[in-house]
C-alpha cells in the first residue's frame, strides 16, 4: 500500500510540473499548419449520412518524457558542455548540479593597449618608486607571478613589493596603505624586456583586508641600477587602474593618470559562482546564472528553462561564460532533463447543423525513445473545445485501450500519460457559424433579404461568424438530397459572402448548405428555401397625357423585392375588350411608355394588365380623360420619351419629381427642347459647378456671408483674402454692364439686390446654367432682404452672426444642398479617376517607346516602320499630356483658391515675416563668427523652407491675378 502510494504522489507531482510547463510550450508553438485529408475513423465517432465530414488544419503535438538525468559531464569557459538529448528532441527544462568550480591563473593585464601615447618613468638607484595597481574579482587568490615591462640602461637589482589598498578620502579613490611581501634584490640586466618574477611560495591576497578589492606592485632600484617602467597615458578615456609615484626624498605618494605596463598571475582555486559571475547559456533560450551553495566553495545549481532547439547529433551544447580571464573549469554532476518533441497532430471532423465533433489524432508509433521514466503527450486545441471522452484512446493494433486518468482540457491544452502507439483524441467544438441569410441582387439597388426566389435570380448567402476569422466557406445547394450546386470562396472577418446563380434551377423546395472552415474552426448551418417560377408585382402610372391619343408612363416592379421588371407584356382593356396599343417601348429598366387611341371623346376606366415568364399576371385600373389638345403629337411624345429615358440614371423617387417638373413643358410649343433642358439638366449641371458663393452688403462692401463648397465652410472670416479679388472683378462687371467674367480663379457669375450683391464662382458653364444660377440666386437675396432687411439697412459693419441664420434657411430654401453635396463630391472623384487614368495611359505609352526603339536598335523594325511608329506614339503621348495638364489646372486651381478662401495666405506671409527676421539674426552672428553648430543647421533648415514659401506665394499671387 505505501509503494502504491508513493507512486501516485509521484505522477501527481509530474502532471503538475507538466501542467505548468505547457505554457512555454504553447507560447513556442505555432498552433495551425498545413495538413492533408484524411478520414474520420474511430470506433466510437462515426459519421452519419447528415453529417458534413473534412479535415481541419494540423494541430501541434508535443512528446514530454520527463525525470531524464545524466551524469559526470565536464565543461569550461572556452568549450562548455555537452549534455545527452535524443535526436530530433529538446530539453524543455533542465537543472543542473555543478561541482568543481575552479578559476586558476588569470592574468590581469595593466597597460595593454595601442595608443600613440607611449612613455616611461625612471627608476634610479634607490631615490624613485613606481606603483600600480590590480583588482581581484574574487573573494580571495593567491598571488603567483609579477612581470613587469621595463627599459635598463644599466644594469642592477630591482625590488618588487605587494601592498595592500586603503580609501583615500580627499577623492575616494584606492591609495597603498601597507606591504604585504618585500622580495630580495632581484638582479636585471641591459634591454628592453618584459621582467618576470614568481613569488617563492604563492601570496594569499583576500580581498576583505583592503580597499574595494584592490593591491598594489611596487617597484624600486638599487645601486648601480637606472631603468624606466613602460606606460600608457590615461588621457585617451582608457583607465586600467591607479598609477603612483615618490621618491624617498619626499616619501609622498603622488598619483599620475597613467597606466604602467604590468602583468599580474593569481590563482583563486575553487570558487563560488558568483565571485566570477559564471553563467550558461544557448542562443535560443537566454542566458542562466549558477546559483551559489551556501558553504561549499566550488559547487554551484542552474536550472535552465526552454524549450531549447531540436537535436541533431544525439546532444545538446551549452555555453559557458564567466567574468574572469583564465579558463574557468567546472563538473556537472547531475543534469535532471524534462524533455520534449513537438510534431504534427491530425484533426477530422463531423459536423451537424446542431453539433461539431472533431479527433485529434497523434500518431507516435516511433515517438518516444527508450529512456526516461514519464512519457506523457500534450496536444494543442482551441480553448472554446472541450474533450468528450474524458480520456485518451490508443487505437494501436484495432484495439481502444483507456489511457491513464491524467487528461486535462485547460486553457486549450489536453494533456495525458502515454507510451508508443496512435492515440485519438476525441473533443466538441462551437459551431462559429451563428447565422446565415439569403440575399436578391440587382444592379444599382440595395440587396433585399429574402425567404423565396423566382427562377433565374441572382442571389447572395451572407453568414455571420461569432468572431473574425479566416478561412474558406462552401455553399451547397441540395434538392432531395442531391446537390444541384455548388460554390466557395476564401473570406477574412467576421462575415461571409457567397453567391447562387440559380439560372436553369427548377422551382422547388431546396436545401441551402452553408459551409465555413477556418483551421480548427467550423461553422455549419442548413435552411429550407423556396424556388418559384413566378413573382408577384406591382404596377404603377407614372403620367397619362390625352390628346389625339392617350399616353402613359408606366412603372412595374416585383412586389417582394421592389426591383424594376423588364420585358414584361403590357395589355389594355375597356369594359372587358382589349385596346389595340399603337406604341409600347420597353426602356429596360422597369418603365414602358404605352400609346394607343380610345374609342371616343370621354372619360373612360381602363385596366391596365402586365404578365411574364417570370412575374405573375398584375393590373390597375386608371381613369382618363379624352380630349385632343392643340399641341401637335411630336411635341407630347418627345417630352414622355425624355421623361421615361431619365429613369435609366436616377432613382424612382427622384424621376417622379422631374416628371412633375416637365409636366408643365407640354403646354407651350416651340421652344419644348431648350426649356426641357433647361428644367431638367441646367440645375444639376449648375449645382455641380458651383464652389463658393460671397454675398456682400452694397452700402459698406464688406462681406456678410460667404458659403465655401469646397470645404463646407459658412463663415465670412475664411474669405478675407478673395474679398479683394471679387471686389475688382465685381467693379469690372458693373462698368462693363455684365455680370458673367471668366477668370482663372472660375466664372464669376454675380446678382444684386436693393441691399446686396452675391458673387458665385464656379467653374466654366454654358448659357442655361448661367441663366438658373442667376435667378436662383436673386432669389435668394430676395428671401434674406425679406426676413431681415431692416437690419441690414442699419447694418454700418462688424458682428455678421445675425445673419448666418437667415442665409442658411434662404440657402436651404432655393439650392438642394444633400444634390449639391453629392454632385460636388461626384466630380472631384471624377478628377482624380481622370488624372490616374491618364498617367498610366501616358507611362503605357512612353513604355511603349522604349520597346520600339529597342526593336529598332535590335533589327527587328525598319527605319520606315520605327519612324512611323514613333510619329503616332508622339502625337498620342502629345494628346495625353495636354488632358493631363487641363486636368491637373482644374485640381491646382481648386487648391490655389482653397488656400485664398481658408486664409491660408495671410499664414504663409506671417510665417514668410517671422522666418526671415530669425535668418537675418542668424546671419548676423554667422558673419561675427559666433554661430554654434545648432544655430547653423537650424540657420540652414530656415532658408530652405523660407525657399518653399516664397514658390507657394508666388503660385497663388499668379493664380490670383489672371
């Protein structure tokens, strides 16, 4: 009872450490790849016939085989270590025991370095001393060697000392404080040489007995001896350490920015780790610190968490590094290893309108190698999954073995004990499909949501996800479970669009499949949808003229739809007898325009009946008149025949107005083509080219109220800078006894009242626009003098905001401004569709040129055929760039005069001002010698934008004044 026991505290505590490891494995891990077909077969999951069955993307599957530990591994700062990992594994987590740390002769170089500042200092008999310094990074060494780089010029013996360090507290820096070891005399000869002296037994130098770790070598002569001690200056920011200097004359030690040429050997023996800040570390995993062992100098812990890259020869390497010259070497004793491998798990699924089932399936037939104690799989899936069996299935050899009770579904991970075989995992998922809708299609109309269809529409299923996603979606179109069709299409979002043409579908009931896969995601939804042969429909009489025939304007749409019906059958019927139609013309989009003559001067009720292949028979009965007008025939069917084609570019309810509109062209004769357009077309071609409308009070001249197309704006303040230009254009129009100019600014068009003048620019129009525009706007000075003309009497100038109300509502009233906006916005897309046509078409061109002149270079045009081609190239490229350039002096002048209107002129002279009064100080201390390196790249960086303003100035001075 207590080995049992103990083995399930066991497996518990690795489910826990596997548990909380899977976090770093996911977050490695690409969740989804790419995967291949295979079926849904379990014995416990079987599709059924409804069922929709595929295959999702490739989850990840990763092998965990953990308490793998290996032994006596040895290592040092220059190779570090190898550890045992099987091939195509890595250690996702690994703690280390080390043992032996040990950091033996370290040379500490002082004064190594290439700098042209080079010298020495003497050392002379006994009357100089020299002393350098040198730094332990360990708590204790031993002291071996001293050489020291020196010039003798004549012969003698030469002293060394080691000092210890104390604090000096005038600068806080390390200063000698007391000797340590005095050696013998010590004999040197002649040369240039590096002067080496190994202590007769080594000196123990700890590290707690003196200032900041530091020690000092101190060197004298004796006798005969002159010589100098090589060393660096610290002046090129190199500082090695602390230099000083005395004589025994003046016993004071005086410390020099020097650094003298020394080397220094010591040995710490064992160490602590983080007396030498040792460390392992693999690029794709980071770098670890050894942990000290409280008490055991030389011994040291590291647990290095991955996961690390795959192995590729049966071991991984791990580098070692440590804050100390020498060749640090250690031993690990034990490395305890989780290790792990990650490959592809399968994913299939069935799904039902109702639920979505899908199996994992991690085949490790050959997965887990012979060692190790645990072996466990983790396995990938979306958090919104759940597992359905509540266990794991190994279906190795047909037969379906229960796994161990260590599944887990949290956070999107199953997790369980497992040995070499194929397991399947067996899991629910969201249908992420929550809705779908039928839509009817029919150009320039809105889609209609729709329960029905007539034969031979165009249709659109739209479904909506729970979430954006990416993937592909299928609809299937089944009739007694057939599939009579058939589309996809890749989507990205949290909607989906899929067209049906069902052209050559019989009426029926069918089955509308709606199909989206996204990796791990699917979405299933079916609905019932009905195909007719026919529709219902409406009819409505737009207009009825009775002359010397009776004419009518007719409008037939679908009732459930509302789209127009074209190549419907039009009949007339007269107390149960059909009329003769002389004329019936179909104009395609839903209007007919019917003609026929009744039987007689009256009144009669005619009912009017439409049919088709594909609407249902409809009618309406309309009352008419009879009695034939003066006018001749022509002139009434012209103006129907106008009014029925207008259909074809607007909406109904726009087409009904301009009908009513023109009703009143039928009554005058002569004149019915100008006056129809001028009713119909002038005001929109108008509209379109007005940009911006002055309005200025006659007395004073000052501006009251301006309205600026171009940007929306309605406040005089933005025209201050046009005021002038309008002024001088309006003076000329009154002496000229005109009130049209053409301008490069626009066409001024102008209109005055008792108490105002209105100036509109727009751009170039013909006569009618010009003759509606000026009566729209006397009408509207008219509208405002009536609502506030008392006002403006006494007006003498200043506050104009008790007025904007009252141009606002007389703007409102005469110009349809939602039109305005639209046709405004119309044209300048219009514009600059224009202009990227034309530059693609002139690069086409020009590129063109160059593959003629190729050709010809290359033999394969003649002379006559090269300059034949290059004259019809040129003459196009010639074209183009004219219309180019017309284009792009429309969209500059409409920028010019929105830079004039917005103010932005009376910016671009204070800034012009400002920036030249800063350059002329600047210049001033340039020339005196006193400018700084930030004063000259600011002086610079102002002229270059004075340079821009002056080129803006100059383009809307010149737009202005043509």
């Amino acid at each position: 009872m207590k080995q049992e026991n103990k083995e399930l505290i066991r497996k518990t505590k690795i489910i826990i450490t596997i548990i909380t490891l899977t976090i770093l494995i996911i977050s490695a891990t690409p969740l989804i790849q790419n995967t291949t077909i295979t079926p849904l077969t379990t014995q416990t999951t079987q599709p059924t016939q409804k069922d929709v069955t595929g295959q999702g993307a490739n989850t990840q599957a990763t092998l965990i085989i953990t308490g793998n530990t290996t032994t006596g591994i040895t290592g040092d700062t220059q190779s570090g270590f190898n550890t045992p990992c099987p091939q195509g594994w890595g250690i996702l987590n690994t703690t280390l025991t080390i043992t032996n740390i040990t950091a033996p002769n370290a040379i500490i170089k002082q004064g190594e370095r290439l700098s042209p500042n080079i010298g020495a200092r003497l050392i002379l008999g006994n009357l100089f001393q020299a002393a350098m310094s040198f730094k332990l990074s360990t708590q204790t060494a031993r002291l071996i060697n001293v050489s020291l780089h020196i010039e003798v010029q004549r012969s003698g013996n030469l002293t060394i000392l080691v000092y210890n360090a104390t604090k000096n507290e005038s600068n806080n820096m390390p200063m000698l404080d007391y000797s340590l070891f005095t050696s013998a005399g010590l004999p040197v000869s002649k040369g240039r040489q590096w002067f080496n002296y190994t202590l007769p037994s080594p000196l123990t130098l700890d590290s707690s007995n003196t200032f900041e770790g530091t020690f000092f070598i101190v060197v004298y002569g004796a006798g005969s001896l002159s010589a100098y001690w090589t060393f660096i200056s610290d002046e090129e920011g190199f500082n090695d350490g602390y230099a000083y200097t005395t004589t025994f004359l003046d016993p004071v030690w005086t410390y020099e920015d020097i650094d003298f040429k020394m080397r220094v050997v010591v040995d710490p023996g064992p160490v602590y780790p983080s007396e030498i800040g040792l460390s392992f570390n693999r690029t794709d995993v980071g770098s670890f610190v050894v942990e000290d062992v409280p008490g055991q100098r030389g011994n040291g812990t590291c647990t290095i968490v991955g996961p690390t890259s795959p192995s590729q020869n049966g071991w991984l390497s791990f580098n070692a590094s440590a804050n100390w010259e020498g060749t640090v070497s250690f031993n690990v004793s034990e490395a305890n290893s989780t290790l792990y491998r990650k490959m592809d798990a399968t994913t299939v699924y069935a799904a039902t309108p109702d639920e979505i089932r899908w199996n994992v399936t991690v085949d490790v037939t050959d997965g887990f190698p012979e060692v190790g104690m645990g072996k466990f799989i983790n396995v990938s899936i979306p958090v919104d999954w759940w597992n359905v069996t509540g266990e794991a299935l190994n279906v190795s050899g047909g037969n379906v073995i229960s796994a161990s009770p260590y599944l887990r579904s949290d956070s999107g991970v199953l997790l369980f004990e497992a040995t070499n075989g194929t397991w399947i995992v067996q899991c629910r998922g969201p249908n992420v499909l929550s809705s779908f809708s039928v839509y009817s299609l029919y150009k320039d109309f809105n889609p209609v949501n729709v329960s029905g269809a007539v034969v031979g529409d165009d249709l659109s299923v739209r479904g909506v996800l729970d979430a954006a996603l990416s993937g592909t979606a299928n609809l299937t179109v089944l009739k007694d479970g057939v599939q009579v069709f058939m589309n996809s299409t890749g989507f990205s979002g949290s909607s989906v669009e899929v067209g049906w043409s069902n052209v050559g579908v019989e009426p029926g009931s069918y089955t509308l499949r709606l199909l989206v896969e996204c990796g791990l995601e699917v979405g299933l939804l079916e609905r019932s949808f009905t195909v007719s042969a026919r529709a219902p429909c409406s009819i409505r009489v737009d207009r009825i003229e009775s002359t010397d025939k009776v004419r009518m304007l007719l409008y037939v749409s679908r009732s459930d739809t509302g789209f127009p019906v074209a190549g419907a059958s039009i009949a007339i019927y007269h107390d149960g007898s059909q009329i003769q139609l002389e004329q019936v013309e179909d104009y395609e989009n839903g209007s007919y325009f019917v003609v026929f003559t009744p039987p007689g001067e009256g009144a009669y009720a005619f009912r009017v009946e439409v049919s088709g292949e594909r609407i249902d028979t409809a009618s309406t009965t309309v009352e008419v008149g009879y009695a034939p007008p003066p006018l001749s025939p022509a002139m009434v069917s012209s103006v129907l025949v106008l009014v029925a084609q207008s259909v074809q570019s607007a909406q109904r309810s726009h087409l009904m107005a301009a009908t009513g509109v023109l009703a009143a062209v039928v009554a005058t004769a002569g004149t019915i083509g100008a006056r129809t357009y001028r009713k119909l077309r002038a005001p929109v071609k108008a509209l379109a080219a007005m940009e911006n409308l002055l309005v200025t009070h006659k007395d004073t001249g000052l501006p009251l109220w301006s309205f600026n197309i171009l940007s929306l704006d309605v406040d005089v303040t933005l025209v201050s800078g046009l005021v002038s230009a309008v002024r001088s254009f309006s003076e000329e129009m009154r002496v000229g006894g005109f009130n049209v100019l053409e301008t490069r600014l626009g066409t001024f068009v102008r209109a005055e009242s008792e108490l105002l003048e209105v100036v509109c620019i727009m751009k170039r129009v013909g006569r009618f626009e010009v003759e509606w525009l000026r009566g729209r706007l006397s009408e509207l000075l008219r509208l405002v003098e009536a609502e506030a003309g008392e006002a403006l009497r006494k007006w003498e100038g200043g506050e104009v905001a008790e007025f904007r109300e009252v141009f606002r509502r007389a703007f409102s009233s005469v110009f349809d401004y939602p039109k305005l906006l639209r046709l405004h916005e119309a044209r300048m897309r219009k514009l600059a569709a224009e202009k990227s046509r034309l530059i693609e078409a002139l690069a086409g061109v020009e590129k063109e040129a160059a593959e003629t002149g190729k050709l010809f270079e290359q033999g394969a045009l003649s002379a006559e055929e090269y300059e034949r081609r290059t004259s019809e190239l040129s003459r196009e490229k010639e074209i183009l760039e004219q219309k180019l350039v017309g284009v792009d002096e429309t969209l500059s002048r409409l920028r010019v005069r929105e830079l004039i209107i917005t103010g932005k002129v009376d910016e671009i002279r204070e800034r012009f001002n400002t920036i030249r009064g800063e350059i002329e100080e600047l210049r001033k201390k340039e020339e005196k010698g006193e400018l700084t390196d930030k004063e000259r790249k600011k002086l610079r960086a102002l002229e270059k934008e004075l340079r821009k303003l002056v080129d803006e100035l100059s383009k809307i001075e010149e737009a202005g004044g043509s």
